[in-house]
C-alpha cells in the first residue's frame, strides 16, 4: 500500500468512526417510542430540518452521477437543479400539509397518512409495498456510489465490495440506535464536510488546469458548445420536452418521496418547513460545482471509461491524498445519509402498516388506554428497526451479487413514486375521492408506467413515460371517484345537516 | 391562539391566499428553459446564457418563495395547513403539542 492510500485509509477510518460516535450520541437520553424513532417526536427545528433535507437531495448522485452526466451529456443535467427546486416550491405547501396532516392524527409515515385518509390498510400496504420496490434501487444505488467513491480516495487499496460493507455498517449503526434524530446529526458533519469540499473545487480545479474558470469557460464554448444547449452531447435523447416534463414529475414525486415524508413529519411547526422552502433554493446552486468538475474532465481526462468517475478522476489526478481523503469523505457520507433515512422510512412504513397491524382503526385507537399505545408503539418501533436492518441487508447483498440488475429500477424510481400521488397528495384536497380510486389509479398508472418503460416508448413523443402513466392515473381516479365516492363524503346539499350534526 | 379549533374550522371556506400565484413563477421560468435560454450567447460575465439563465432563476425561485411566504398569512401566524379532506370528514382537530 502506498503512503498516500495509508493516509486515505487513516482519515477514512476516523471519519467513520466520529460518524457513528455523532449519530449514536445524539439519540441518548430520547424517549424509546416509534414517534421519536422514525420522526423525532415531530422536535427537529428550522435549522435541523434545513441541514436534513439539505442533506438528502445531496446525495452520492451529486458526486458521481452529476459530474458522469455533466460529462457525457452537458447541459441536460440542469434538471437536477431544475426538480430539486420546483420540488422546494411545491413543498412550501406540500409539506406543511403533510405536517399538518401527520400532526393532527398521528402518523408517522406516507403509508399511515394513506390508511388514515382512507380508512384502509389494504390500500395503505399496496403503497407500501410499492414504494419499497421503488426506494430499495436507490439504496442500493447509495452502497455502491459508496463503494466507487471509497475505492478511487484510497487509490484502490479499500476494496469496492469491502466498502460497500463499511457503508451499510456505518449506517445502520445510527440509524438503529437514533433513528432520524441520528441522520439529522451526522448531516451536520456532512453538509459542513461538502460545502467545505465543492467551495475548494470551484476554485481550485479551474485554477489548476485552465488558470481560472474563464478560460475554462472558453475553451468549452469553442470546443465542446455542444454540451451546452439542449438536447446536448450524446445521442441526444434529453431534449426539451424531455427536460420540462422530468422537472415537474420529479418536483411534484420528490414531495411524496417516503423520505421527503419522514423529514416533512418531524419539523416542530408548519413553518419549520416553509421558511425551508424559502432558504434551500440557494443549496441547488452547489450542485453547479460538480457539473463544472464533470466539464473540465471532457479536457482533463478525455477517454474517461466510466463517466461517473469524472470528478474524482479529476480530484486524484491534481491533489494530494489527505484532500483526496476528505473530498471522498465528504462523498462517502453523501451515500451514507440518505441511505439511512431511505431505510429508516421503508422500516416504519413496514413496522406499522404491513406487519403491525397498521392504525387498528382511529376508532379502536382511541379506545385504547395510554399504556395499549404505549405497548403498540414499542412493539410497531421494534419491528420497524428489524425491518430497517433487513433491507440494509437486501441492498447489500444485492449490490455485492448482482451490482447491475437493480440500476434499471432506479431510473424508474421517479416515475414509480409519482403514481402514489394521487393517492397521498390530492386525496387530501378532494374529499370525495375513494380508496377503490385511489387503488384503480395506483394500479393503473404503474402498469401503464411499466409498460411504456419495457416497450422501449419511455419517452412517448419526447415527453417523460412517468407523466403519461400520471395522466391515466388521474383519469381513472376521477372516474371512479365519479362514480363511487368515498362512503364519508356528504355531497354538497346535505352538508349543512352533518355540520350540526357533528356540533351536536 | 391561532391553533384554536373554532377558528380552524372557520377556516373552512379560507380567506384567499393571493401570495400562492407567486409559486407558479419559478416553476414556469425553470420549464422555459430550454426554451427561451437554450443557447451559448449572449455569455453573462463569461457564462453562456444557459448557465446564467439557470442561476438567476434559482435565486429568484428563493426570492419568489419568500414573497409568497410574506403575503401568506398561515406563514406570518405560524399555521396548521388546512386540509380540505379533514375539514369535510369533521376531523380538522386542534393539534396537540409534540410529546404530549
């Protein structure tokens, strides 16, 4: 081993370390409950709540997949930053409605506030068992970022299979012990560690290669314009259309995304999340920094194998191992926070809703003496972290076996989680709306999805499969709910009477 | 104070929330983007116009937000969201403080 992948190694492993020590003491002395665990007793505050969400659209993607596509195609990549902040936009009223929905009912997950709105675990456990399809690929896609990332900052000598294993050990270590109390602390570490880390690249790496960002800018206007107007390089199939319809499916799902929920359900108040809302749009502009990176490698390292390597190809190739190491760290737990709360949510979707026994009915709930919660919630808690560590385990594995067969899910993940908009998001608006709806919709709208994706005709005439299999999914909600409504609905007319009926 | 239910309630019919139009502005300048700004001139302080166009409408969506934010007055008194379903069902409850 070399002395630069020793000290790689050395820094790596401390860093580890302190983030297991960051993400376990920050869950001692809490109450033991599942409302605690999954969403920290609704207790995160504005700045929490910031570094969290931060912390989450700041994934491995940002690292490797932004610089990959940056590098291979140009400018599509703007669509990162275009969903990420449409989705902010949408959350200043998605989220609070959640909250507020969460709040007032208790509920600690995306499945919970369908069983609740709708008085149905079935249809809960469908969108439960959905999401998961969709959410294990992304972390699974998070282990193996991980893994690249280990294996390039310590110039090899960390194995990629040895690194996916520390990243699920990591993880899972806190987000057991704390639950998101925990992923909201080693944010901390991590939020400081990449904004540290892509303020010095934005400077250093045009610097050091082209004398400033200038140049750097010029020579990619003469040589490579190509990658700067749509549909850029490539075989140009991110055109327009496809730009506008991803940015507004993506924006619209990220706000039902499960882990989204989970960071919605734990602010303290409503405008914990709005004033959220206001603030992260500056956060988006970070991600200009690893497009720029993934640029300059057009010129750096030109016949790059695997485009997803671009950044730190780059970063290897101009700076000294301890930067190496800290960069790597700052990536290694850009794969690591999210991945806790992508497990943390699919385990209490599953520790409540489809191995609990769900809400047991509002009704039957609230009959229940404060020591039956008490006893349910500890037993609902104790199942969500054993399924937290068994999808751990499922993506591991995966990714160690077959590190490929699961990429293609992910890229529908998107497209997946926007059919249970419907169902979470404007069943809350629209009263009327029934479960066979909600369901028919759901149904509908993934074969559709699915359907279009293996035929080859995702995008359908340059517009994103996931918006067209949305569109049918609505259509079929509104007919159904036409034509049954939801049994507590009261049509107009007769509204009057329920109000005094309920004063009374 | 504002969480009081009778007044949640009241909110039944909500007063007009004029600010929220506001919100549609950064959505609709992120999806004009290959559309009105897709090409390397005219470069703003040596950024082609693509980038440059991308970068303003990112700190105006914060500046958007933010104006929405303080023409809302569920924003300026800190409130619940109101939530349609629950007002029809009749579940639109007073929310109880975390912990208790």
């Amino acid at each position: 081993m070399s002395t630069s992948a020793i000290i790689a190694c050395i820094i790596f492993g401390l860093a580890m370390l302190a983030t297991i020590g960051i993400g376990i003491w920050s869950g001692r002395g809490r109450e033991k409950s599942l409302d605690e665990w999954s969403v920290s007793g609704r207790g995160l505050g504005f700045v929490f709540i910031l570094l969290l969400m931060a912390g989450e659209t700041y994934t491995s993607f940002s690292f490797l997949g932004t610089a990959g596509w940056s590098y291979s195609y140009g400018v599509p990549i703007l669509y990162l930053i275009g969903y990420l902040s449409i989705g902010l936009v949408v959350a200043y009223l998605v989220g609070p409605l959640f909250w507020t929905y969460a709040a007032r009912h208790k509920l600690v997950s995306l499945s919970d506030i369908v069983e609740h709105r709708f008085r149905s675990r079935g249809l809960a456990i469908l969108v439960a068992v959905l999401a998961t399809i969709f959410i294990v690929p992304y972390i699974q896609l998070q282990i193996q970022g991980m893994g690249a990332v280990v294996n390039a900052m310590s110039y090899g000598a960390i194995d990629l299979k040895i690194a996916a294993i520390v990243s699920f050990i990591v993880a899972e270590a806190f987000i057991l012990f704390s639950g998101l109390r925990g992923s909201a602390w080693v944010s901390v570490l991590k939020d400081g560690l990449v904004i540290l880390a892509v303020a010095f690249l934005a400077i250093y790496v045009p610097l050091h290669y082209f004398d400033g960002l200038a140049p750097l800018l010029d020579r990619v206007v003469s040589e490579k314009s190509q990658w700067l107007t749509f549909p850029g390089a490539g075989d140009g199939i991110y055109g327009g259309a496809w730009f506008i319809s991803t940015i507004i499916l993506n924006g619209i799902t990220i706000t039902v995304f499960p882990t989204s929920i989970a960071g919605y359900l734990s602010g303290t108040s409503a405008n914990a999340l709005r004033r959220n809302s206001i603030i992260l749009p500056w956060y988006q502009l970070l991600l200009l920094v690893p497009m720029m990176v993934g640029v300059a490698a057009l010129f750096v390292v030109p016949a790059l194998k695997d485009a997803d390597l671009a950044l730190f190809s780059v970063v290897i190739d101009s700076l000294p191992a301890p930067i190496v190491a800290i960069i790597g760290v700052a990536g290694a737990l850009s794969a690591i926070v999210p991945m806790s709360v992508y497990m943390l949510s699919i385990g209490s979707m599953w520790g409540r809703t489809v191995l609990g026994g769900g809400l047991a009915g509002p009704k039957n709930a609230a009959s229940m003496t404060p020591e039956q919660l008490n006893a349910r919630g500890l037993r609902q808690k104790t199942l969500s972290q054993w399924v937290c560590l068994a999808v751990g385990i499922i993506a591991l594995i995966m990714s160690l076996l077959m590190p490929d067969a699961l990429v293609e899910l992910s890229v529908l993940s998107y497209e997946g989680l926007a059919q249970v908009v419907p169902a979470a998001l404007l069943s809350l608006y629209w009263p009327r709306m029934s479960k066979q709806a909600a369901a028919a919709g759901l149904i509908v709208g993934s074969v559709v999805m699915v359907a279009l994706h293996y035929t080859g005709l995702d995008p359908l005439l340059g517009i994103n499969g996931g918006l067209w299999a949305v569109a049918a999914n609505l259509l079929v909600v509104v007919i159904v709910t036409l034509a049954k409504p939801d049994p507590r609905w009261v049509p107009a007319g007769q509204r009057q009477t329920r109000t005094e009926a309920a004063a009374l | 104070m504002s969480r009081n239910p009778s007044s949640v309630r009241q909110a039944g019919s909500p007063r007009r929330r004029y600010s929220l139009v506001l919100l549609i502005v950064p959505v609709v300048l992120y999806a004009l983007t290959p559309v009105v700004a897709n090409s390397v001139e005219p470069r703003i302080a040596g950024l082609p116009f693509i980038l440059a166009y991308t970068i303003a409408v990112t700190i105006l969506t914060w500046f958007f937000v933010w104006m929405t934010a303080r023409g809302d007055r569920y924003y300026r008194h800190d409130l619940p969201e109101h939530i349609p379903s629950d007002v029809a069902f009749g579940e639109d409850h007073e929310i109880e403080e975390a912990g208790k």
